[in-house]
C-alpha cells in the first residue's frame, strides 16, 4: 500500500482531533475517501448500533492492500472500516462499522470481483433506476 506512513500520522491527528470536538455536529468537507475513516469511525464508537452508514461514491472503496489494482487508499477506507484493512489504520474495535448498518447506494462496480472487493453479505445495496432517454 502507498504511503501508509503518512496515512497512519494523519489519522492519528485526526483522532486526537476528534477525541477534543465534544458532542456537537461534525462535518468533513474535503479531501478523497480517506477522509472520512476517522469521522464515520468517532461516530460508530459515539452512536454505536443506533447510527446507520448510507455510502454514496461511485465505488464501493471495499478494496484491501492485496486486492487493489492501485494500492492507494481511497478505494479502501470501508473495508477498512468493517475491520479488515491495512493493521496501522484500523479503528478501534468500538470504531468498526457493522455490515448489517451498511447501506451501499449507487456504487458500481468498479473493479473485476474479488475476494477483496466485494461487499459483506450482510450490507444492503440501493440503487435509483436507471434513466431513460426518449427521442422524438
């Protein structure tokens, strides 16, 4: 995986960021998919069974280090958040997203099917249909 130490000492900001914020509203602006490990994970361990993740991105980001054609981080930050990511970036056990609070909406597929790319069983994916185009 592509610069996993830098990743790791951004996200250890990030946490201690997060562990000063309180109990009010959180937004993430910003950044790619990477961004969002450590908020979704504060969350899970704030709101725990009571949160529901609904995922909007055109790829699932369910990748692993073995399994992405890239190796960069971006298209693995859900797996990673269901607890089977890169070891220095997983969230605390209190922190991992449960598939079955998963919803994927309009992810495609992005990559050839893997081992390592597909979804958990337990997650539900939505999608809205398809548009149609009339002529005349």
């Amino acid at each position: 995986m592509r610069h996993l130490d830098v990743l790791a000492a951004s996200l250890r900001a990030t946490r201690q960021a997060l562990a000063e914020w309180g109990p009010g509203p959180l937004r993430t602006v910003g950044g790619d998919c990477g961004v969002e490990l450590a908020p979704v994970s504060h969350a899970v361990a704030r709101h725990g069974a009571d949160l529901a993740v609904v995922w909007f991105d055109a790829h699932a980001d369910l990748n692993t280090p073995a399994s992405s054609p890239s190796g960069g981080f971006h298209g693995m930050v859900l797996r990673t958040l269901l607890g089977q990511g890169p070891a220095a970036l997983l969230p605390p056990p209190d922190g991992r997203l449960d598939a079955r609070r998963l919803v994927l909406a309009e992810c495609a597929r992005s990559t050839p099917r893997s081992a390592g790319s597909s979804p958990p069983r337990a997650c539900r994916r939505c999608r809205s249909p398809r548009s149609t185009t009339r002529t005349g």
